[in-house]
C-alpha cells in the first residue's frame, strides 16, 4: 500500500536503518559536495509533510476538527518552504528514481518543469560495508534528521564511495491544491474526501538518487569549483 511506503519513507526517512539495498553503490562523497547536497533538505518542507500524515491519520478516524490545525501548519511550512533556497525548479523526467523507492503505480514523470521541495533524505550503504561504515552512516542520518548537515557530511568522510544518497521531493504547487482542498472538505466535515486529498500528496512524492551538487542548484546558480585537498 503506497500510504505505507510514504509513511515509512518520510516520516523516518532521515534516520531509516539500513535494509535491503543494492549490492554496491558510488557517490563522490567529497566532503563539500556531501554539505551542499543535505543543505538542499528542506525543514519547512519536510515538517509540512509530518503535518500531512498527522492530518490524514487523524482524518481517517473520523476526527475532522483535530486535523484543522496540522492542515492549517502544512499550508503556511508550504508557503515558507517554496520561498527558501532549498526549492529548485526541474521537469521530473530530468531526475534520476531511487530504485529503492519506486513510484507509485500509474505515476507518469512530468516533462514540464515545476517547483520542487526537498521533503527528506536519506543517506544509504552496501549491505557488505564494514561495521564502523555501517555505524557512520546510521550516525550521518541521525545528523541529517536534527539538522546537523555539516556534521553529517564530515561523519561520512570515513564511508568514502560506498554511500548513496536519496532524497523526497514533493511538487509544490499540485501539494498545494490538494491541501487546499483537503482543507476544505475538512471544514465541511466530510473526511473520507479530505483523506483522499491528502492520499494524492502522498502518491506523488518522488525519490531520486543522483549527484545533488550539480543537479539540484537553485535557478542562475553555479557550482562552485571543487574544494582543494586538505593541507597535511
């Protein structure tokens, strides 16, 4: 059921244990482009989508009154999030699918560009990893979910290429309108419809997995040149 795989994806994305992920895979974890892909994380956003599952459960109760105020915060942690830095624009074909988190069924990427919010990350590893890699990674996540990017970044210089990182993104403005019209059905008293406004947000959420340090740079930005070697 894709409400669980969202739940479980979001909610605890950014401190997800490791599971069962693909025997090897590379990313250049340099320690500057580590800090600028988690810096593309977005608090506001990721918190709107807490909201939205703490609404929809509570609309799936039949409660419609204690889902108002969780709906009310997702809309203003929206707004807040697609004026921050973190957003960026792209059409959905141009990004590259986590295989980890499969779309939902009859999803079809977009060729048009929209706005995205980074909703959540999280930083995955080869089953074969030595311990002490395994450990870094679950402490880097554990960073990550309190916000501590630079720490992060630095915990996983000791992982070196076998490290992955995957990150939620939510379209804005379609989370928009069905929040919106979550909303109102809510205040109309009818849950069940809310409920499935709510359910779309859920389904579209994308996961992709690339080289954030070239690819999810705000519009006109430019990457800056690599960091040179640390002196010894």
């Amino acid at each position: 059921m894709r409400f669980i795989a969202s739940l479980a994806a979001v909610a605890g994305l950014l401190a997800a244990p490791l599971g069962a992920h693909a025997a090897s895979v590379h990313t250049d974890w340099e320690k500057f482009k580590a800090t600028r892909a988690f810096n593309h994380l977005s608090a506001d956003g990721q918190r709107a989508m807490l909201d939205v599952l703490n609404a929809k459960q509570v609309l799936d109760a039949g409660q419609t009154d204690a889902a108002i105020p969780a709906l009310y915060d997702a809309t203003k942690r929206l707004t807040a999030a697609g004026k921050a830095s973190t957003q960026f624009i792209a059409a959905e074909t141009s990004l590259h699918p986590a295989p980890q988190h499969p779309a939902a069924s009859g999803h079809v990427a977009g060729t048009t560009p929209v706005t995205w919010i980074p909703v959540g990350g999280e930083i995955i590893g080869s089953e074969t990893l030595a311990p002490e890699k395994k450990a870094a990674i679950a402490t880097a996540n554990t960073q990550l979910k309190a916000g501590q990017t630079k720490q992060a970044a630095q915990t996983l210089q000791v992982v070196g290429e076998d490290a992955d990182f995957i990150m939620a993104l939510t379209a804005l403005e379609p989370t928009q309108g069905a929040i919106n019209r979550a909303t109102v059905f809510t205040e109309a008293r009818h849950p069940q419809e809310a409920s499935a406004a709510l359910q779309q947000v859920l389904d579209n959420i994308v996961f992709i997995s690339e080289d954030m340090s070239e690819t999810l740079l705000p519009p006109g930005a430019k990457a800056p040149a690599a960091a040179a070697p640390a002196q010894k």
